[in-house]
C-alpha cells in the first residue's frame, strides 16, 4: 500500500509538472507573439547626391514625417528639411544655408520646427547664437531672434552653446561659458520657456581654469530645474592629482553644487531623465582610480528640496564579472570599453542599462609609392558586446543579458555600428547589422521585462543588401520608430510600427 501510495504522488507531481510546462510555453508563445506583431514600412530607394549625405531623424507628427539632411558631422555646411508623408513618399525640401554659422539644435515642438545656429558677426566680431521658427511646411515664421551672444575663444570658434529642452516642451536651458581676464570659467545660465522668453538668466564665476572645468552632460525638467553634471580637475605642475565629480542645480537662478565623489573614476555617465518623479538621476559605471577596469555601476539623486544628494552604488560581483567578461583578460573588472548608450527608467524606482564595449584602434602602415615610402593610416572601429543590466531600486542586479555583434569597421566613425534602441512597456527592442559586409542581415533580438529574450532577423527579400544607421535613427511614437538605410546602396527610410 505504502508503494502504490508514492507512486500516485509522484504521477500527480508530474502531471502537475507537464501543466506547469505548457503554461510556460503557451506564455511565452504569446509574448513572442506580441514582439513580433510590427509592420515594416519602407520608403522609394534613392540614389543621394555627393559622397558625403547624412540623415537624421527629427520627428512625426500629424503633418508627417521630418528629416535632416548634412554634409558633414560639425554642422558647418548647408542642411537640408526634408518632409515626407506618413507613408513615406517625398513631399518637399528646403536648403538652408549655414555660411560662417554652424548648427547647434534642432527641435520639433507642436508650435514648429525650432532651428538654433551659431553665427559669427564678422562687424561685431562675435559669436551670436539665433533662433529661428519654421511651420510644418518648411516655411519661416516670423523674424530671427538673438539669444546670446559671446566672444569667441581662438580663430574659427563657434561658442560654447548648449541647449536642452524639457519633456513637455515647456522650457529650454541655455548654458555656455566665457574666459575671465585671469582665465577663469564664467558660466551663463539662461532659462527660457517655449516662445523663447527669458525666464532669468545667471552669471556666475568658478574658480577654475578652463582646462580644469569639463561638462558632460545636463538636463532640464518639466519645472524649469536644470542640472549639470560636470568634472573639476586638481593640477600639481601639469599632472592630475585629483579629480572631483560634481552636479550643479539650477532652480529659480539659485545654484547649489553637490560633490558626487573625489575617490572613483567614473569612466562613462549620464543624466537621464525620471519622468514618474519629473526629476534627474544621474547613472554612470566606475573603477578605481589606480587600475584598468569598471567595477560597478552607481546612481545619484537629489531629495525633492534638492537640498542634498545621494548616491546608490552597485558593484559588479565576482560572478557576475565572469559571467559578462568576453575575450577580456581583466580580473576582478570588465572591459573599461563599455560606455552607456541608453538609461531606462523603471516605475519601480529601479533602471535598465543597455551598455556597449567598443574602442577604437589606429593603424600604421608604409607603403611604397614607385619606389618612396609613404606612410598612411586607418582607424579601426570596434563595436563588440551590448551587455544590458536591469537594477531594482536598491540598485541590485534583477537580470542580465549579454550579446555579441562583432561589429569591425574602418574609417567611417563606426557610422552603421552599434545598434538602434526601442523601448515600449513590456519589452526592449534591439536592432543591429550583423555581418555588415556579407549577408546585409539586421538582427532583432527582443528581452522582456522579466528576463526572456528572443532574437531573429529582420524580414527582408533574398535581393536586398540593408543596413541601418543606428545614431541617425528615432523612436518617435510609443509604437513607432523611424530608421535611415541602406538598401542596395540607395537610401530608404524604414518604419517599424509596433500593435
């Protein structure tokens, strides 16, 4: 009696076990089911005039879809508006010439497009930064507007101008600097809400040199606040003997400056942007100041007096290191080559890194040209692992993930490397080229908020050769993201929407 009574609870386990297993299929069937239900759009390939034409996506909305199109990666020459329908066909251009100016910003707002350039006044022989407002049909809307103005710091200086917006739109900050007589940082805070008034404005003066004050990064909220994450340097007889991380708030032109840390290197940071709180975190990796490698990643936030900060650290565990180390020699540390390409924020308080290693190598070589050795050389692009990593609230690790892209390119800036980010409720969406100079294939690999992942390749015809440009590419919708190509050698523009 005792053995027919184990062999009954052991074939009720296992039919409990089989149900248990199906319903994990049948989950999973269904979630890969939603991933997969998207509509590729494409627009008509055409052939772009000169060799060098880049694209960026600006936006979509109701009157359809914008681009940007220039000739070369500092903004100094002329830039095309391009606007297309929602279906992707040409509707019209305008050129706008950009002679001794260079482009700072361009937003798209409900009101219009936003273009910001820098210009030099020759008479003036100063740097001018000017707004100018153009409707949905690419055409200007009342006069120019000056903004700032600011002498420039050697020959061919564009100024020092930067600008963000806020998520809704409502505010723009202005920060450039300026030299004292004795060389020392003048910083220029504007604050202006969305018809380009003047909110306040603030001058203030820091006792560093020029050389020993770097910003990396700063953000607006949706409150008119605006924080700075930036970088002070300690010099003993030109050597660097210190270096302080700091965050400067801005609130109603009172600054407040927060020191984040004087003992870590943080070799890569970022601010991003905490819609749920309408407030800033600033996210970044560190490592020792005394060794190669990153050791963790570390959170900092103000309260909401922002009267004091703090900062969450998570450094890597032994395990872990060793489970995301690929082709990398280092103990205790990974690759100091992974840098953040995107910062998600959870609901929870938590967030997702989505990180990448890349570096770049030079190489030498001489050559002899009819019988004179000639010396040339190439940069090297190396865009390896995406390693993406989930954190709670308390900044320990929920999930990770890593990927391998092997992506070698020479002399193009890494232009159809890395990979293009879409983000929706449930899921992450990763795009990239795999194989870039065989197959033209472009990789999907799709995680769940809970872990799961699945990867396939993006549906194309035997005939096409497509590539796609990452950093020129935009999530314009919840469901939508715009991604410039290249198919068969031609431009397309590519439409992803997701139901």
């Amino acid at each position: 009696m005792i053995l027919k009574f184990v062999l009954c609870i052991d074939k009720n386990h296992l039919q409990k076990y089989i149900l248990n297993i199906r319903i994990l299929v049948l989950f999973v069937f269904l979630l890969t089911l939603g991933a997969k239900a998207q509509v590729l759009q494409w627009s008509q390939p055409t052939k772009l005039k000169g060799t060098a034409v880049f694209t960026k996506v600006i936006g979509e909305n109701e009157k359809g879809v914008f681009l940007l199109r220039y000739r070369n990666r500092f903004y100094t020459k002329s830039i095309i508006l391009e606007k297309y329908t929602h279906l992707l066909v040409l509707e019209q251009g305008k050129a706008i010439e950009l002679r001794n100016a260079r482009l700072i910003k361009l937003y798209m707002t409900s009101e219009g497009l936003l273009i910001i350039k820098s210009k030099y006044n020759r008479t003036r022989q100063i740097n001018e930064l000017i707004a100018q407002w153009y409707d949905f049909n690419l055409k200007p809307v009342g006069p120019a507007k000056m903004l700032a103005s600011a002498a420039p710091k050697e020959f061919g200086d564009r100024g020092s101008f930067r600008l963000r917006i806020s998520d809704n739109h409502s505010f723009i900050s202005l920060l450039y600097s300026e030299l004292s007589e004795d060389k020392k940082i003048i910083i220029h805070h504007q604050l202006l809400d969305n018809e380009l008034n003047k909110k306040y404005t603030k001058d203030i003066l820091l006792p560093y040199q020029h050389q020993n004050f770097v910003i990396n990064d700063f953000l607006v909220t949706n409150r008119g606040e605006t924080h700075i994450a930036c970088k002070t340097y300690l010099r003993d007889r030109r050597k660097i003997t210190r270096t302080t991380q700091r965050l400067f708030h801005f609130k109603d032109s009172t600054l407040n400056d927060f020191v984040i840390t004087d003992s870590l290197s943080i070799k890569s940071s970022q601010l991003v942007y905490d819609r749920a709180n309408d407030a800033a975190v600033l996210v970044g990796l560190y490592g020792s100041t005394n060794r190669y490698g990153l050791l963790g990643t570390f959170f900092y936030r103000l309260n909401d007096e922002a009267t004091e900060g703090s900062s969450i650290y998570g450094p890597f565990s032994e395990s872990f290191i060793e489970k995301v180390k690929v082709n990398d020699r280092n103990d205790g540390a990974i690759s100091e080559g992974y840098g953040i390409i995107k910062a998600i924020p959870r609901s929870d308080g938590g967030m997702m890194l989505i990180t990448e290693q890349k570096e770049v190598a030079t190489e030498d070589d001489v050559v002899l040209v009819n019988g004179i050795p000639q010396s040339t050389s190439k940069n090297i692009y190396n865009f390896n692992e995406l390693l993406i990593i989930n954190y709670d609230s308390a900044a320990f690790i929920d999930w990770h993930r890593v990927i391998t892209k092997n992506q070698t390119t020479v002399n193009d800036a890494g232009y159809f490397s890395s990979a293009v980010v879409y983000v929706s409720d449930q899921y992450i969406q990763l795009l990239y080229n795999d194989q870039l100079r065989s197959s033209g294939d472009v990789m999907q690999y799709t995680i769940y908020n809970n872990g799961l992942e699945q990867s396939s390749k993006l549906s194309k015809t035997e005939l096409d050769f497509v590539a796609i440009i990452p950093t020129e590419s935009k999530q314009v919708s919840s469901n939508k993201i715009i991604i410039p190509t290249s198919k068969n050698r031609r431009f397309a523009l590519l439409k992803l929407v997701y139901n």
